[in-house]
C-alpha cells in the first residue's frame, strides 16, 4: 500500500445484506379477491450515499492517442471502503469517473498517475496511490486499438483545501498509427472544471 494524505487501513470483512419482499396474497375462494387487481410487487431500495454528479458531454477532450470523457465526480468523501480494507482521511476525497478511448489503431497506456486535481489555490495533486489500491484501480491500463475502458479515479487533499478542476492528460506515443492521431499531445493538460453540485463540505471523523 501507498501512503495516503493523513489516511489509516484497518482490516473489513464482507457482510450480508438480505433484501425481503412482502406480498400480500388474498385469501382462497374469495369473490372478490377473484377481482381484485394483482399485488403491487414494487421493491423499495434502501438509498446508498452515492451522488456522483455528471459532466457536460462537451467536456470530452482528444489528447494524444487518447479520448478522454469525464463522466461524473463526487468530492468531500472522508472514508473508502473496498473488498479487503477500509481506509479514512482527515481531508477529502474526490472521486473522478472517467472514459478512456483509444482513438488510434495501434496499442496505448493511460497513465493514470500523470493526472491531477487542482484545489482553489493553485496546488495540483496526483491520484492518492492508497485510495486507487484500496479500489483496485489499474495505475497503467493498456488500451487496444479502438477500445475504451471507464475508471475511476481518486484525489486527497488536506484539511481546508477546496478542489476545483481536474486536468487530464492522454499519451505521448509517438508509435501511434500517424494517419488516426487527430491531437498533438498537450503536456500542460486539459483542465476540466468540477461542477459545483458535486463539491461537498466534509465532515470529520477524527
């Protein structure tokens, strides 16, 4: 495991959630049950905290060999839970929801650890590596010719700090297949904006 921004990993192990549907039926030889119309077998879903708030489709940019397409964010999340580990933070996280497409015809990596996310004062930080252990998110995915796959990605910041913009960067293979390269590769990165229904204020757990 990577070390985390003020973060700790404790043991978890899975639990059972049990989901029961109540039917009522009417009771035999009834006329009038006979003419009732059937039971409502409507199944009512506990909420989940998720609030991940989508992107503009015009927020999909060509860098590179790459089409990059945000699909939607979630900040000020304070704990992870993944299949083996459980890890909180005394700042924040933001979660990035992302497509990754390979416009060329020829193999390419996303280099996951090349983003960044931009807080209010300028400071850009790369992917928390304890956060993308704990989610199993591949640091270099291959991508083959055509292909596209959708990833997560995932930003600490410290106490106080206010994200707000992630900048995206594609690949800079110049093995690519000339004739589908449609961008230049931009080192700087494409910066995208969060939007701000996705910013929330986290509440501390320690």
């Amino acid at each position: 495991m990577f070390g985390g921004n003020g973060a700790r990993t404790r043991a978890r192990f899975g639990g059972l959630v049990v989901l029961i549907i109540t039917v009522s039926l009417p009771a035999c030889g009834s006329s009038a049950a006979k003419s009732r119309p059937p039971a409502d077998l409507t199944v009512h879903i506990p909420r989940t905290d998720a609030r991940d708030v989508p992107f503009s489709p015009q927020a999909s940019t060509i860098d590179g060999n790459l089409r990059l397409t945000p699909l939607a964010a979630e900040c000020g999340l304070t704990y992870l839970i993944g299949t083996h580990a459980e890890i909180d933070f005394k700042g924040q996280l933001c979660r990035l929801r992302l497509t990754v497409e390979n416009v060329d015809n020829s193999f390419h990596r996303f280099d996951t650890t090349a983003q960044r996310l931009l807080d209010t004062t300028g400071k850009a930080v790369a992917p928390d590596g304890q956060a993308m252990d704990v989610k199993r998110q591949d640091r270099e995915p291959l991508i083959g010719a055509g292909d596209a796959l959708v990833l997560s990605l995932y930003f600490a910041l410290a106490p106080h700090h206010v994200p707000a913009a992630f900048v995206l960067r594609g690949d800079n293979d110049p093995s690519g297949v000339g004739t589908s390269v449609t961008a230049p590769h931009r080192p700087q990165g494409v910066a995208v904006p969060i939007p701000r229904r996705a910013l929330y204020t986290p509440k501390p757990i320690f």
